[in-house]
C-alpha cells in the first residue's frame, strides 16, 4: 500500500486549525460567562447612574462612575469579539456569536451616545434611557445563554447555568436600582412598580436557589462552606435593601422619598460588591 505524504506546511496548518478548535478550556468558559453576564449588570447600572443624576442624587459622582462604567462595557464587548489578554478573554469564531455580538454593538452605539452626553454635562433623557436600555440588556442576556450552551457543548459541565444566575444576581441589584429610580421621577410608575417587585422576587428566590437548589431554575445549591459564607454577606446586605424596594414598590405608595433613595444609592454598590464575589468564588471552582 501507498504510503500517503502530507507535506509540513499543510500538517502545521492541520494542527493549528486544531488548535483554534480545542483553544477554549472550562476555566475560559468560566471567564467569558462570568464577564458577558456582568455586561448585562453594567448596562442597568449605566441606568441607574444617569436616573440618579437626573433625581439630583450626588449628580457630579454619578457622572464619573457613568464614565468608567460605559468605558468597561465598552472595552469587554471588544474583548469579547476579538479577546482581551488582560481580561484573560479568548476570541470568538462562532458565526452565531459574532452576529449576536454585532447586534449588540448596534445597541451599544446609540446607548453609549446617550450615557457620552450625560458624561459630558448634558441632561438626562429619562425617556431614552428607558427606552433603550432593555433591548441592550435583553441582546446582551442572549448572548450569555449562547455563550452557557456553548461551553457545556464543547466541556460537557453545566457550571456555566451556575455561573450566568449567580452572575445575573449582579444586574438585579442594579435592574431594582434603576425601576426604584424611575419610580421616583414618575416615569410609568406602576410599569415600573410592577417590574421592581417581580425583580425583588426573582433576586430573592435566586439567592435561595443558589443556597440550597432550585430545580426550576436548574440551580443544585453549593456545599461549599466558603460560598455559603459569602452568600450570607450577600444575604444580610439583602435583608436592609429589600425594605427599600418593597416601600418603592407597594400599589398604594404615593411617592418615594429622598432619603429612601438615597439610601438605595449608597447600600446598592456593596451589595453588588459581595454578589459580585459570590460569582468569582463560583469561576474558580471551574480553575
């Protein structure tokens, strides 16, 4: 039989076409659900920096933190098209993807318009960033459940449905900061009553799932006694900001108070702080 030649340029070709193939292991999975799951936070908390703006609630802080936030989002939705060292993000090849994370950039683009004005002095339009914001935050959510069905394809775990609601736990925090915020300007109160409450439902019954399982929500609960520990941190934080959201929320409220927000303004960062460790805490088991 006729020994076939392959020539050293074309089995070098072969190998790195493998090589691309197999280039994303569990521990990158882990890193691209955890930090496009936190996209989805950074376009609520954008929101609620430009909402806390226009309630007059530390007007010149909100501007800076509205500028570092949008300069993340913008930097990681690159990072996560062509990758990002510093981020430890691998690039993409995925033709769903790549059109998914296109869509996106659509969005972004008029979204980022709006938050450069505000950044820029400008005044807030409520209404836009209402409008806006959703779709963003929606195509964005898409794009992490294409990422979660990808890695469990390619690793055959399923830590990534874990780590995209224990991420997605970061965003309700921001998601209940800004429906509070529009509350407060009297911007389709009761819409946004109604979504705080089913927002405040969904964080709490999340936190529940992650602690001891919830099978509707494909969450097993942990044994891991470090995060169990730290989703009690989260649970306390939990416990002196949902009085907040329920007064904000009630059918008959009449009005949120200044205090009530900002209160909301100054407890809703460490709460996002300490979820936000829940979800690194989640990524290293997949190290």
């Amino acid at each position: 039989m006729k020994k076939l030649s392959v020539p050293l340029s074309v089995l070098m070709l072969l190998l790195m076409v493998a090589g691309d193939v197999l280039a994303v292991t569990a521990s990158e999975y882990a890193i691209v659900i955890n930090l496009s799951g936190r996209q989805r936070m950074l376009t609520q908390k954008m929101s609620k920096e430009m909402l806390l703006i226009a309630n007059d609630v530390d007007a010149a802080g909100n501007r800076v933190n509205l500028e570092k936030t949008a300069k993340l989002f913008d930097t990681t939705l690159k990072g996560l098209r062509d990758g990002n060292e510093e981020m430890e993000l691998p690039a993409t090849d995925s033709k769903v993807l790549l059109k998914q994370l296109a869509k996106i950039e659509g969005l972004w683009n008029e979204f980022h318009g709006l938050a450069s004005q505000v950044v820029s002095g400008g005044a807030v339009d409520i209404t836009k960033v209402a409008e806006l914001n959703l779709p963003l935050l929606k195509n964005m959510n898409t794009a992490v459940r294409l990422y979660e069905k990808e890695a469990k394809k390619a690793t055959g775990k399923s830590a990534g449905i874990v780590i995209n609601l224990a991420g997605k736990q970061r965003m309700l925090t921001q998601k209940m900061s800004k429906e509070m915020s529009l509350i407060a300007l009297k911007h389709q109160v009761d819409e946004n009553k109604s979504n705080l409450r089913s927002t405040a439902s969904l964080f709490d019954r999340t936190l529940k799932g992650l602690l001891d399982g919830d099978p509707d929500l494909e969450l097993p609960g942990t044994k891991d006694e470090a995060i169990r520990t730290q989703l009690g941190v989260v649970g306390k934080l939990w416990g002196d900001f949902k009085p907040l959201m329920e007064r904000a929320s009630a059918i008959d409220a009449k009005a949120v108070s200044h205090d009530d927000l900002v209160h909301m303004s100054k407890l809703n960062l460490p709460l996002l702080k300490e979820m936000n460790k829940a979800v690194k805490m989640y990524e290293q088991l997949e190290q």
